[in-house]
C-alpha cells in the first residue's frame, strides 16, 4: 500500500480522499498546500502540511504525492502545482476507481485521475495531469496532458484532445475528431468536426416554453 499526500484544500482534495482510501490501494497520511492558503492544520482529519515544508515531514523517499486541483484557468494552476511536486522529486500517482469498466491495454500518464462509473476502451492513451469524471473514453483516442473531462461526456473513438482542454458534462466528441490545444467544449455540445486552437464551443442552451409543465399531454 503506498503512501500518499494530497496537494490540495479544496472539494476535489476531499474526494480524492474518499476514493483514494476507498480502493484500499492507497493510505492517505496527510494534506499540504502552500503555506499562505493554509486556514486550519487539519482537513479531513489528517495534518495540513505546508508545502514549503514537506520534505522534512514526509520525505519523497518514503511518500508520493496526487494534485487535487480542479480546471481554473484551463487547468494551468494544476499544471504549476504538479511542476513543483516534479521538481522536488517526488513520485506523481494516478488513480482509475474500480468501479471503472476496462479491459486493460491503455496507456495512463502521471498525477491522472479517473472517477468510478465511466469506462475506458482498449488503446486509449491519456496523458499526465488530467482529470476525468464518469465518462467514456472511446478506443484509440488520446487525451493530451493537463486536461479536464467531466462526466458523463463522450470521447468516441480515434478522438484527440489537445492539452489545457475542457470538455464539459454530457458533451459528445465524435469519431475521429480532433479538438485542439486549449479549447472549451460546454455541456451538452456535440462536436462532429475537428476544432480550433482556443476555441469556446458552448452547449446549446434551453430556454423555458410558454406552457406550464401540467399542460403536457404526458402528464394528462
């Protein structure tokens, strides 16, 4: 079982905790941010270790670290803290729940993160520092580093996601697209061809109807 401190304060911290001490192949011994943000010593329990400090409380000898930083700007403020974990040489795991559906025959970089209830498909390769909800990553595809995946998106496959991308709940990327570097797929949307480099490509949007639900005919 290896050892692990959690980079990270926030919500996604506290679920990276419950998975990570879930699956049992993990012991979480402890959280560290960087010093300035730190508000109490303890979350969720266990110590709050500055980050400036980290080395001499749990040495990179002994430990691994996870990043727990969401997407906020297209996921560079996790590339930043994932840097300096590198730097000061300690190991970066990645997590696939196991109550993701597999068949092996992937290919998954570093400080990567899967939640449970999604599935991967054989020859799929996803990079380093990524986040991916409960979603389908599809064969052959390839998600480049330091993106986000939300759940319940569609990645079909033979589908390139290029770096800092976001893809958004309930997208669809379809077969063989190409979603280039730092682009933002909202909710919903449903991509069939290849996109631009930065490009925003917003779900569409409903809008409330004149009639009240009651007056449906399903519900007569």
């Amino acid at each position: 079982m290896k050892k692990v401190v959690i980079f990270g304060g926030s919500s996604f911290a506290k679920q990276a905790y419950v998975y990570l001490s879930h699956d049992k192949h993990f012991e979480v011994a402890a959280f560290t941010i960087n010093k300035d943000y730190i508000q109490e010593n303890v979350f969720m329990g266990l110590e709050m270790v500055p980050f400036e400090e980290i080395e001499q409380r749990y040495p990179a000898d002994e430990f691994a670290i996870y990043v727990a930083i969401g997407y906020r700007k297209l996921n560079k403020i996790r590339e930043k803290a994932y840097l300096r974990v590198k730097e000061k040489g300690y190991e970066l795991i990645s997590y696939v729940s196991s109550k993701t559906a597999n068949w092996g025959h992937f290919e998954i970089g570093e400080n990567t993160f899967m939640y449970g209830n999604g599935a991967i498909m054989p020859f799929a390769s996803i990079g380093n520092n990524v986040i991916i909800g409960s979603a389908l990553i599809g064969e052959n595809s390839k998600i480049e580093d330091h993106c986000f995946i939300s759940s319940q998106s569609i990645i079909s496959g033979k589908v390139s996601i290029g770096k800092y991308s976001f893809v958004g709940n309930n997208a669809t990327i379809s077969t063989g697209v190409k979603v280039a570097r730092g682009c933002v797929i909202g909710a919903g949307a449903i991509i069939l061809e290849d996109t631009e480099a930065g490009g925003v490509y917003p779900g569409i949007k409903s809008k409330k109807i004149q009639l009240t639900a009651m007056d449906l005919k399903f519900f007569k």
